[in-house]
C-alpha cells in the first residue's frame, strides 16, 4: 500500500511537468527559403540570425545564423548551455582555459554554461546555435569583468552584413 501511495504522489507530481515537456515537443520544419534573417539585440551587426525553433527570449531554442568574414563576437557568456554546428565557412572560437579550436562545415563544438568564449568567423560562415535555455549574451573585459554590449561592440566593430551573401543561395537544408 505505502509503495502504490509513493507512486500516486510521483505521478501527480510529475504529471503536469512531463505533460508541459511534451506539449512543447512538436515536430518544426523549415526551408531555407523561408529564413529571414535580422539582428539579434546585443550582438554585432555583422552577424544575422533566423530563429528556427523555440523563443529564444523563453527558451531553448535553435537559431541560423550568418556572419561575415572577420566578424568577432567578443569575450562573452551565456547562462544556458550553447552548442554550435558549422554548415559553411569556418570560425574561430577561443574559450577560458582552453585551446582556439577551427569550426568547418559539419563541425561541432558544446560550450557550458557560464563559460567565457568570443567567436571570429574566418571565412563567411553559417552555423546553428543550440541554446537549451533563454539566449542572452554577457559580454566581460579581459580581466573578467562584465562590460555593456556598446563597450565590448566598439572595439569589434566591422561593417554590417550585406542583404544578399553568395553562400546563402548554395545553402542547402
């Protein structure tokens, strides 16, 4: 009896939370035609991003994004977890206390939370952010500390994005 009572109050309490999961789980298409990109609030101009799936205001979600050659996303992290998948060109990323590592077509790279990183794209590039958790962006000055988005954006800025890039019309999805 004591177990069947353990299971009712797991079930009720549970139940609502895995209802919610599943809701929220629904299947998401999208064509490449269909991307429309735009600046995030936050980042470089240099980079677009399209939102595939989720809210990244919310949620997880997992957002295209487009950059220049030589765009630089500064010192900065996230309080969700970040995973990033190159589809074209290649990027540079730089995380504390570690080694740059490349990012080329069909690469991978997972980024823990809270972890300091910045982002150069060497040559134009294409990749998908996976945040598992609302997307938002602390930038920090060398020694660490946290700087405004204007303060860490001056020192990087490149020039905007143009509207029609040669690799969005190869993009295949």
């Amino acid at each position: 009896m004591r177990f069947c009572s353990c299971c009712l109050v797991v079930a009720i309490a549970l139940g609502p939370a895995l209802r919610l999961a599943r809701a929220e789980d629904k299947p998401a298409h999208s064509s490449s035609g269909a991307s429309e990109f735009v600046n995030f609030p936050g980042l470089p101009t240099c980079i677009k991003g399209s939102v595939k799936n989720g809210d990244p205001t919310k949620g997880g979600s997992v957002i295209l994004a487009k950059s220049t050659v030589g765009c630089a996303v500064p010192w900065h992290w996230h309080t969700a977890n970040e995973q990033l998948i190159a589809i074209s060109g290649s990027g540079k990323v730089e995380m504390k206390d570690a080694k740059p590592a490349m990012l080329h077509p069909s690469g991978y790279l997972n980024m823990p939370a809270k972890n300091p990183h910045q982002f150069t794209c060497t040559a134009a590039c294409t990749f998908y952010i996976i945040s598992d958790a609302a997307f938002d962006i602390h930038y920090v000055d060398k020694d660490g500390k946290e700087i405004s988005a204007d303060e860490a954006l001056k020192s990087k800025a490149k020039a905007p994005m143009k509207k029609e890039k040669k690799d969005m019309k190869d993009m295949k999805m």
